[in-house]
C-alpha cells in the first residue's frame, strides 16, 4: 500500500499546500466564532445586567410589601415588549429568590413554584447560589456553567443595605447558533476560492522543484552501490538550497573517496586496540593462579626439607613465575581517578542532573547553595551523596510534591539537608533504614533495590561525618554532615 510519505514531491507539494488552506482557514473561522462568541455574550450580559438591576430596584416595592402578583407582573413585562427580531435577548427564565435561596415568584410558575428550592428541579440553581454566595459586595454578576446550555445573570435586590432577595435571569447560549453557521459557510468560501488559486499553482512549481530533486536521488542512489566519479555525478548547483545540497553532495562523494583510504589505518589500529584489551582480559586472569603459586613456593622454601637440587628447581621456577608476572604487570594499563576538590559547579550540576526528574513529577523544587568557595572534600564522593539523596527524595513525593535541598558549611563541616513531603517513615522502620536491601531505606518508594541510602551511609561514614533522619506525616528530613580536613598552611 502506498504511503502519504513515499509519494513524490510533485504530489506532495499540492496535496499539503491544499491541507494547509484548509487548516488556515479552519483556525480562522474558530478564531472568529470564539471572537463572535464572545463579543455577543458580553453584548447580552451587558444589556442583562442592565435590565437586571432596573428590575431589581423596581422590584423592591412588591418585595417589601409581599405583593407576589405585582412581581410576576414586573418580570414578565420586559420580555413581552420585546419585538421578536431581538429575541436574543430575551431570558427564558427569570426567578426571583428569597433570602433562604428559594423562590419568591418566577416567569415559569408551572415549573418553578413558589417556596420550592429550584436546584432541587434545575442542578445549575445550586452552581448559580454558589457563586452568588462567594460575592463580597452587591454588584450583578454573570455565571457560566461548563455542562449547562444557558447563561445566568444573577442581580441582588437590595434595600438599604439590606439583602431582599436575588434576581436570576437565564439566557440559552443557542441563540448564537444562526451566527456561528454564516462565519462558517463565508469562511468554507473563502477556503474553496484560496484552493482554486493554491492548488495549481502548487502543481507547477511541484514539478519546478521536483525535477532536480528526482536527479539528485538518482545520484544519491549510486552511493549504495559504489562511489561514482565526479564526471558521474549529475546535480544542480546553483546559489538557492536545492543548489547547494547538490554541491555538498558532490563535497561528500570526495570526502568519501578520501574516507576509503583512512579505513585501512583505522582497520590497524581497531585490531591493535582490541588486541590490547585482549591482552588486558587475559592478564586479569593469568594474576590469580600465578598469585597463589608464588605464595606456594615462598611457603615451600621456609618450612619445606629443601635438597641441593630441588633447591635450584624452586629458584628456577620462582625466577620463571616472576618474569611471568612481571610481563603480565606490564599488560595491565589501569588508571586510577583522582577526586578533585569539591567546587561550587559541582554541587550546582547535582541540581542539573536531579531537576529533569523533579519536573517529571511536576514537583516544587526548592534549591538552597550557600557554597562559594572550594572546600577539601572529593568531589566525587560529596556528588554521589547529594544525588542519591535527592532521588531518593524526588521518588518519595507524590505528583506535584514538594522538595528541597540546602547545601551550606561552618567553621569545620560541610552541611547537606534534603527534605520532602512525601509518606513519612514510621519508626519501626528507621532502625532498619540504612542496612541493604531493606523495605523502608527507600522512604516508601516502591520497585528499588534498596541500596541508594546505604551506599550514601558508606560515603559518608568513610568521610568520618554522621547523617541523621526525622521524619513525620508532610516532612522527611535527611541531614549529612561532613567534616573538613585540615590543610597545611
């Protein structure tokens, strides 16, 4: 089956010039239909809210008086005059809501009777009480319910600082519909005008730029088999991109020439290389047995009955060992890596490295350095106990958990305190918590091998410093510290 991507470009370019017109004109009708949308539903609420307190002061009067009739008569009356070309602006609800949330009198008494709760028989009266009650002050406001179909505008009535009652007008958002149809059918014409323009001159200028290109793979295709000859290679070299990835075609034809000489001397020093390690491998192995048999033979001279000639048998073979062994010491090339000085860069890295996997957990990371100097410790060792701290932190707390770690110093000791809210360790566990392979050393983390805080107890013992643990529900504490060696003046 043919794929989208195997196809050639005098095919591509038009499909995906289409599929871009396409795209651009989708995004701009969302964008004017959200700009639409907008801009009609801030022009109702803004002639709602209007109304709403025009109604809310008139209300007042019937309110005071509990005359429930001449209310029903001053919330219907509005939405009766208007002419029906502005029925978008008509509510289709109105309610008007006593102190204690329930209803006073309503345009829809059949549906919502007077003294009954309305959230009980609409859902979205309870998210409209909700967000009447989180105002501070008496001001009309809009609510919008995600699930819901309407707008509600929600109006106190108020008598001299004196909450009588709330008046809910609800609006349905359908009646954008109509608008949202005509942006839709005028931006499906412009699309169809710019593809009638875009596609053929996508066609020409697909064949314009294919034709070089197909000539180009041709010459690339010869590479799988053999190195063609410059007179061989037939590519446009011109000033624009396609131009020059022809000229650098040509450059790597002559690199790769250049590339089959060098592969002769690279093939002689892979074997020499791997000749060394060989070589290493067996020395590794030959020191053990050749170990033990000088110690046989150093044991045999002082405490065996040695004879004048097995005597020289053991000197001959002690002196033969040893020129094994020595020819064996020279195979071995070790290097040993020496820790520099601890450095501010190196404890600023551990947060580098450690910070990606915070992230990950979207977790509020808090990183204190106080170091700014370079102190005598090896930095290798003081790394490895900064980052097996942290991860063991990062993988304790939860999504979106907090961490931190400070690092500072005193007079004589390095100081590292890591924290995190994740689950505390109970105090069963802390007498078990640095031993291997135990179920708690991981602060609650599930799948370790356990070894992290461990070989971090290591460190820090070797280092003759101390690490202590507190832990209790929202913060686990590790606290390290690491005294400094003094230095010779």
């Amino acid at each position: 089956m043919l794929r989208l991507r195997d196809l050639s470009f005098r095919y591509k370019i038009p499909l995906r010039g289409s599929v871009l017109v396409i795209i651009t004109a989708l995004a701009v009708t969302v964008s004017l239909i959200l700009r639409e949308y907008d801009e009609l539903k801030q022009d109702l609420i803004a002639n709602a809210a209007s109304l709403g307190r025009v109604l809310a002061k008139t209300l007042i009067t019937p309110i005071t008086h509990d005359d429930v009739w001449r209310a029903f008569e001053i919330i219907n009356s509005p939405f009766q005059a208007s002419p029906r070309q502005n029925a978008q602006q008509e509510a289709e609800v109105v309610l008007v809501l006593d102190p204690r949330q329930r209803v006073y009198v309503s345009t829809q008494p059949n549906q919502y009777p007077v003294l009954t709760d309305p959230g009980r028989i609409n859902p979205d009266f309870y998210a409209v009480d909700q967000a009447a009650a989180s105002y501070k002050e008496f001001e009309t406001r809009s609510v919008e319910i995600p699930d819901s179909d309407k707008i509600y505008v929600v109006t106190p009535i108020v008598a001299d600082g004196v909450l009588l009652g709330t008046l809910v007008m609800g609006y349905s958002k359908n009646v954008f519909l109509p608008r949202y149809l005509a942006i839709a059918q005028r931006a499906a014409l412009v699309t169809l005008l710019a593809m009638a323009v875009l596609i053929p001159a996508s066609w020409y200028w697909a064949q314009r730029f294919a034709v070089p290109m197909v000539t180009l793979a041709r010459s690339m295709a010869q590479v799988a088999e053999r190195i063609p000859d410059d007179d061989e290679i037939t590519v446009e070299e011109s000033q624009d991109e396609l131009g020059q990835v022809g000229s650098a075609f040509k450059r790597m034809v002559r690199e790769l020439r250049e590339k089959k000489s060098l592969e002769r001397e690279v093939m002689l020093s892979e074997r020499l290389a791997a000749i060394g390690r060989l070589s290493a491998g067996i020395a590794h192995e030959i020191n053990n047995p050749l170990g033990g048999m000088l110690n046989a033979i150093d044991t045999f001279k002082h405490h065996g009955k040695v004879d004048p000639v097995s005597a020289r048998t053991i000197s001959l073979l002690e002196r033969g060992l040893l020129q094994i062994k020595n020819t064996v010491a020279a195979l071995l090339v070790e290097a040993k890596v020496e820790s520099h000085p601890l450095t501010r860069q190196d404890i600023e890295d551990t947060h580098t490295l450690i910070q990606a996997d915070a992230q990950r957990k979207h977790a509020s990371f808090e990183w204190e350095d106080d170091i700014l100097d370079t102190l005598p410790l090896p930095s290798t060792l003081v790394r490895q106990i900064l980052i097996n701290l942290m991860l063991n932190a990062v993988h304790a707390i939860e999504e979106r958990g907090r961490m931190s770690c400070h690092v500072y110093r005193d007079s004589g000791n390095l100081h590292i305190v890591v924290r995190n809210n994740g689950a505390h360790i109970p105090a069963e566990r802390m007498e078990y918590l640095f031993e291997p392979f135990s179920t708690g050393s991981n602060n609650g983390r599930e799948g370790g091998h356990g070894l992290g805080l461990w070989v971090t107890y290591q460190i820090v013992t070797q280092l003759g410093g101390d690490i202590t643990v507190a832990s209790e529900p929202g913060d686990t504490r590790f606290s390290v510290r690491i005294p400094m060696p003094l230095q010779n003046t």
